[in-house]
C-alpha cells in the first residue's frame, strides 16, 4: 500500500493537503479512500484493497461526507475530482 500512495503523491502533490484542509481530521484511512476515489478506484477494487467490507467502506464513505459538509444527495467522488 505504501508504493500506491508514494506513487498517488508525486502525482497529485497537494491532494493530501488541500482534503485535510477543506475537511478537517480524518483519519488515515478515510484518507486512502479518498485518494482512491479520486483516481476513480471502483468500490470493489477499494474493497479488495483495504480490505474492508461494504458495510466499512459505506460508513467511512458517509463519514468523509459529513467531515466534508457534503449533503446526501452530493457526489463525494466528483467533490474529490475538483479538489
């Protein structure tokens, strides 16, 4: 996993730091998933990634959402794509 996210960084250098920013804490993995939505990662590939399940990856989904002040009916993968 560490390779993914060297490799995320030198392309998308202030990623990191402008999710942080426009969100406040998350935690590392809210972070990964994020990173992966952003490069358009499927829910399955994050699933078998993370290795987490659908509930965990709904729940961490949801908690970005909020953490970002994103309404339901916003897209979180679109709201990352801008970022």
């Amino acid at each position: 996993m560490k390779s993914f996210e060297v490799t995320f960084a030198k392309i998308y250098p202030d990623f990191t730091r402008d999710l942080i920013k426009s969100c406040g804490k998350l935690t590392s993995t809210e972070v990964k998933v994020c990173m992966m939505l952003k490069i358009n990662y499927s829910n399955k590939k994050i699933l078998d990634e993370l290795n987490i399940s659908n509930s965990t990856l709904t729940n961490l989904r949801s908690s970005v959402r909020k953490k970002m002040g994103l309404k339901r009916s916003q897209n979180l993968s679109n709201t990352l794509l801008s970022l």
